[in-house]
C-alpha cells in the first residue's frame, strides 16, 4: 500500500473492519472492497476473510448494537420502519394506467402479519391525484331533501358520536387484471388492492339525523374534494346502516392518501364508493349515474348488458405464505398462512388444497373474527419437496362459498373487469419456488 | 441544590406520593369484594339514556353558498344551468383542450380514454367501451365534463363551453348532427345507445359447495397459460420501484416548492410522458430545438400555446409570473446536465 507504513496498514485495515461491523453481510463485503480499492487495494484484509465469512454479530461473539449506545430518543419524532424493512412498500404496474395520477398502488400482503395495514402501506387509489387539503378550510355541507341544509366543519364533525370499527378496504379491480390468464407474478399485484384498518368517525346515519332526511331522500351523492370530484350515488339503506363519515385511521389521523381530513367509508362495498376527501352530500330521490357508476365500475357481461351498482365485495381468500414473493426455503415444517374477507360479514371458515382443488381439508380461522374485516387463516404443513397446486377457499356467515374460476368465467365471461374473487392457485416447485398459476377445470 | 440531590429528591417526592394511593386501591378491592352474592354490582353503562334525537351541530347554509359547490347533474336534467353549446363550437375547444389526450376524432392517444366508436363491439372478445357504445346517459358526459375536465384544469370550463363540447362528442359518435346545438332546453331529448343496457346487480350468481374430497379428477388439471397478448410482469416489477432518473433529477433542482407543486398539479401529465409532443422534463433532445429561441420565445408559447399545447397548459387561471417559473424549472432540467 503507498505512503502507509506496515503497522498503518494493519491499523487503518482494523479500523475499517470495525467501522463495518454494523453493516450486514452483503453492504459489509462492497463497503470493504471499496475501501480495499481506496487505499491501494494490494493487501489482502488481515481478518477479513473470517469476517466476511460469518457476521461477528451472531453468537458466540456478542453483536455491536450490544456494545454501544444507540439512538436518543426524538431521533425520530414519528418513527418509521427499521432500514432493514425498506422492501416493504406500496408498488404499482406501469401499464395499468396512462399516468400514474389517476391511478393505483398495492398493499405489500406478503410482508403484512395480522388483520390490520398499517397507514403508509394502504394501497392508493386516486382519479385525480392526491390532494393536500388544509382542514380549518374543509367544510361538508348536506342538503338536498332534507329538512335542515347543513355546513360542519372538521371540529363540528369531531363533536359527534363517534365509533371505531375494523373493515377491510377493497378495490372492485382488485385481481381485474387476471380474468383471461395469470399474469401478475406476485401476490402484491393479484391481490394487493386490498387493505384493512381501524376506522374512527360520524355514523352517517347520525349526520343524517342532524339534517333531516325527506320522506323522497333514497339516494345520496357522496363528491370529493378532489380535482376529480370523484361521485357516487349512495343507496339510502347502506346511509342509515353501516356508513361512517371517517376523521381517523389505526388511532391518528385519517391519512392525505385515504381521504384527509375526512372520508365516506361503505363497510364491505366496493372501495371507489367510500368517497375520499369528502365534502359534500346531497340527498336525492334518484341515483346520479356519473362516470364512475356508468362508464366504470359497471360489469360487462358476455351478453352485452351490464350490471350496475354492483357494490357488494364477494367472500374471497388468498394464501399470503407461501406466495411468489415467499417461497419455502428447504423441506420441513411451515404455517401455510392467508387472509380470507367478505363483504357480506363474518368469515365462517376456509378450507385449502394442496393438489389444485382435488381434495380439501378446513384450516383452522385465528385472532379476531369481525364482519366486513380480513380474518386470518393458517394451516401446518410438513412439507417434503412435493410439488403443490395450493388453494384456499372461504366461506362467509350467509353461505356462499368462494367460487371457482370456471364457475366465474361460465357466467360472467372475460370482460366484467371488476369484483373477482375466485379461488387463487399458487403453484409450488420441488425447490420451493412459487408461481401465479390458473387451472383448466377449475 | 446540585443535580445528584435534586433527582433524588424527585424520585422520593415520586414514591411518597405513591403510597396514599396504593393504600386507596387496596380499600376499594376490599369493598368490592364485600358486595354480597346476588347483588348487582356496579357495572359500566354501555348505553347513555338521555340524548336527543339530534345534536343541533352544523351551521345552517345559505343556498347561495352551496350554490358554489352544488355542481351535479343528473339523467332527468336535474341541477343543468342555463346555457348551449353548438357542435361547431365544440369542435374548436375540443381541439384545443382534448385531443391532445382524446385524439382528434375521440380515438384516445396511448392509453388515454376513446370517446367514440366501438359500436356493436360490446358482446366481442375485446369490446371498445366508448361515450357511443357504453355510456347510458348524457348528463353523465356533461357532469364530468364539467366536474373534471380538462384533465390538468379541472372545473375551469365555461358552462357554455361544456355544452359545446359535449355536442361535439355527442357527434363524433353520430348521435347528433354537424348542425346540432345542444341546450339546457334539449338535453332530455338525447337518447344514448346503451341506455338499456344495464340492469341492477343480481348477484350472487355463483352457487360453489365445500366439496372435501374427490371434488375433481387429477389426472385432468392443466395449467391456462398466458394468452400471447398479455403482458407477464416478471420478477422486475417485484423490486423496488426506482425513482426514474428524471424524478431524481428534479429533486436535486433547486425549485420553489408552490412553483413545483403547480407543474406537478398543471403540467407534468402530458411533460413526463411526452403525450401529444410534449417535451419531457430532463430530456436533452426533446429540448434541444427550443434551446435554440430566446427564452422569450419559449414564454411565449407557453402563455399563448403551441401545437397541441392549449395556452397556459390549460390553466388560464395562473398568472403569467407562474408558468414563467415553471418554464424556468423546466429548463433548469436541462440545463443542468
């Protein structure tokens, strides 16, 4: 090494493998190779082959995080995932949308343990870009046929009753993309417009009452504040069920992505029709067949004609581990994992294959158990390299059984886009590879 | 008093003033567990009796407020204001503020919507779903015309201008003629093909069982493999999505942070995709050519428009100041390099 005495080199070579004990394996090898090229790059590292070899962080060496100090607190005022986790992210599919303001990303269901998505992973689904919106200026104002036409502001709304409940959020698009074949190599992308949350906020049923619904009110336009002035037509029966007008999400603040400062939230329905950035409803005795209940979210049949208002998000299930993005990794023991939803209530169970729906057997539900919520579903597998065809199939409180694919296809044909919910294969390889597969007879 | 005092001085403070209460908590476990079999004990009240039926909060509204805001149409003609619009009119602001996205004749640029044609295609393998061949009404078309079009300058349109250009997409897919002037007197009369061709939800309409066993024969299973014209999203799209180069690029451009957010809101649709010739942000030779003009130039056809660019993007409601320094911004991504 030039201009550095022997016992230098020896001494600097030390320092830079200390200062390189907190990086993992991979970072460790590229940082000491650019330092080996840095300062000559003719001498081999004294101990880096051993340190190369084994991270000095594992037993029985104790690891640096051990041996000093760390962060003070207020390093991170609102903390966020370990560096470690930065893999774990919303993604999107460039060819899906003409641009990605009026667009969509995916919730990261493989890295995703529980029932509940945490706030930056929700998926994003905007029709005219994510607005920024000051809430001492966001008012919701009802009127129509009503008794009283109202303006609250935020701090009025948060006067109110309010509730707290947990509800799954689902794309109607949500697996749109596979009605011919399998296309999505991943389970981000099949299954991904799709997240869960605890909502806090207004009945609308009670905001209803504020105003004072007229006997002809059966319908209500729900419009956002965005530059899309997204719309849909909300049926009276759903207002006064289930609907909450939503200020918080997972206990802070509704996120600018979900709706800030405040969103409508149709438990079970269709996502696009709990209307975000929500700033005006107005009471009506017909539905308003806007864009997004006429020219979108309607499902062309192979018939021609189309069904309309198809809010209602089906029983479906999808195994979360193994999938493409988590792959066995050697033979032995391993909690074949999944998420199974109805927008209809309760999961009553799930059942999973192993062989492309020959033979079924029920596994087991875990944790809470909530209508219109994920519900989470695991089964042991000791598994010896076989190749898998691997099914899960669920069932919901009113009966209906998640239906097959062929079933689907038979009478909705290829065309209807949205709300599809048909059992999921994934294929499993001898070397514990997973891919998006579909069946031929089912 | 040093600091080493002091602390154990909060600390004592802490633990004296912990002690009462202790003592408290035990006396209440004591009493509750006093409270003889069979009586009631006290419980929490999961239901409050005395509220009204409503809680008299919300501000009344002035009709004329909510006026502002009141911007939806329906089918039967409910909530049209005033107005017209001819078909010729129409032709002249759809050139101007739609085709650049829509094509000249509603045939959609790139992925961007078609309006017109695709009749009959409904029921075949690959249905062209248009204004013409699927859209059931036309007040939806003048709704969201109105509510968010042009894409970039939503509700920026002139009531009359929405008319007009409502008729002409009405013509393109011949449901009115060249002469056609559409009114808030007869728009009820248009009747759009598919208007019967929706029908209300029936599902559900599948009927699956939870057959356990035997359900199929093995030896049958084949895998559906992808059509040719699909397009497989291999294991790239699986990592990190990267911040394209430009994205990057513009972050390292020093950029008032309104300015950004304008081009962001106002430009950057048609300048990061190059749609309808626009150059792209941080691309040398789409700006090559127009480094040649003066600046003035290149302001001036910004304010004014070029080509397919409507003038100010579209935006007529930004100051000249504004798309200066966004033209500015613009540049900057190219002149940095």
């Amino acid at each position: 090494m030039v201009g550095f005495s022997q016992q230098q080199e020896k001494h600097l070579i030390k320092t830079l493998e200390k200062e390189s004990e907190q990086l993992n394996i991979v970072e460790r090898r590229g940082f000491l190779k650019n330092a080996m090229a840095m300062v000559g790059g003719s001498v081999a590292f004294a101990g880096a082959g051993g340190a190369l070899a084994a991270s000095s962080n594992l037993p029985p060496s104790v690891p640096i995080w051990g041996r000093q100090l760390g962060e003070e607190v207020l390093t991170h005022p609102y903390g966020k995932p370990s560096k470690y986790e930065k893999d774990v992210i919303r993604r999107t599919v460039d060819w899906l949308t003409p641009d990605k303001v009026s667009s969509i990303s995916m919730t990261p269901l493989h890295k995703l343990k529980g029932i509940i998505t945490p706030n930056g992973l929700a998926f994003e689904r905007y029709h005219g870009g994510l607005p920024s919106i000051n809430p001492d200026e966001h008012r919701l104002i009802i009127h129509g046929l009503v008794e009283r036409p109202l303006i609250f502001n935020m701090d009025q709304l948060k006067r109110l009753p309010s509730v707290t409940e947990i509800k799954f959020l689902e794309c109607p698009a949500n697996g749109g993309m596979e009605w011919k074949a399998p296309q999505m190599e991943g389970l981000q992308f099949t299954h991904g417009m799709l997240s869960c949350c605890e909502w806090t906020g207004v009945r609308l049923s009670t905001l209803l009452a504020e105003v004072g619904v007229k006997p002809e009110g059966k319908w209500i336009l729900a419009e956002g504040a965005d530059g899309s002035g997204m719309s849909r037509s909300i049926p009276m029966e759903k207002a006064l069920d289930d609907a909450i007008i939503v200020y918080a999400q997972n206990g802070e603040a509704l996120r600018e992505e979900q709706g800030y400062p405040i969103r409508l939230m149709n438990p079970g329905w269709e996502g696009n029709t709990s209307i975000k950035w929500l700033r005006r409803l107005e009471i009506g005795d017909k539905p308003w067949y806007h864009r997004e209940e006429t020219s979108k979210y309607t499902d062309l049949m192979p018939d021609g004609r189309s069904r309309k208002f198809s809010f209602e998000q089906e029983c479906n299930s999808v195994i979360t581990s193994p999938s493409p993005e988590v792959p066995f990794k050697g033979k032995g023991w391993y909690e074949i994992e999944g998420i199974a939803w109805s927008g209809k209530g309760k999961i009553k169970g799930v059942d999973i294959s192993l062989d492309g729906g020959v033979s079924w057997r029920p596994a087991p539900l875990k944790g809470l158990i909530i209508s219109k919520c994920l519900t989470r579903f695991s089964y042991m597998l000791n598994w010896q390299g076989e190749p898998l065809l691997l099914q899960s199939r669920a069932w919901d409180e009113t009966g209906y059984v998640q239906p097959t694919f062929k079933q689907l296809r038979t009478i909705r044909g290829g065309n209807s886009i949205y709300h599809r919910n048909a059992i999921h294969t994934w294929k499993v390889y001898d070397d514990g590879h997973v891919r998006n597969a579909q069946l031929n007879n089912n | 008093m040093n600091k080493k005092r002091g602390l154990v001085f909060i600390v004592s403070s802490l633990f004296f003033a912990c002690q009462p209460q202790d003592q408290a908590q035990t006396k209440d476990e004591k009493a509750f567990a006093t409270v003889p079999s069979g009586t009631a004990a006290p419980s929490a009240v999961n239901e409050q009796k005395d509220l009204p039926t409503f809680y008299k909060i919300g501000n009344s509204v002035a009709p004329e407020v909510i006026a502002g805001w009141d911007i939806d149409i329906r089918p039967d003609g409910m909530g049209l204001p005033p107005g017209s619009g001819s078909v010729e009119y129409g032709e002249e602001l759809y050139e101007k503020k739609c085709s650049s996205c829509h094509g000249s004749f509603g045939e959609g640029e790139d992925q961007w919507p078609k309006l017109a044609g695709g009749d009959g295609t409904l029921t075949e393998a690959r249905p062209t779903k248009t204004v013409g061949s699927y859209w059931p009404y036309a007040s939806t078309l003048w709704d969201y015309i109105h509510r968010a079009m042009p894409f970039t300058a939503p509700q920026s349109l002139e009531d009359d201008e929405v008319y007009a250009i409502t008729a002409y997409v009405l013509y393109l897919n011949e449901i009115v003629e060249d002469d056609f002037v559409l009114t808030k007197e007869n728009f009820t009369s248009i009747k759009m093909p598919n208007q019967d061709g929706f029908y209300v939800d029936d599902r559900p309409d599948t009927s699956n069982t939870r057959c356990m066993k035997n359900c199929r024969d093995a030896n049958t299973i084949t895998e559906v493999l992808a059509p040719e014209y699909t397009i497989f999203v291999k294991t790239a799209a699986l990592k990190t999505v990267a911040l394209k180069e430009a994205e990057a690029k513009a972050k390292r451009i020093v950029v008032n942070q309104a300015v950004l957010a304008t081009y962001n809101g106002a430009c950057k649709v048609c300048h990061s995709t190059g749609i309808a010739g626009a150059p792209k942000f941080a691309v040398n030779k789409d700006w090559s050519s127009r480094m040649e003009q003066n600046k003035g130039t290149i302001y001036d056809n910004a304010l004014n428009g070029l080509n397919d660019m409507p003038a100010k993007g579209g935006r007529s409601d930004l100051s000249d100041e504004t798309v200066k320094a966004i033209v500015d911004y613009m540049l900057s991504s190219v002149n940095n390099k």
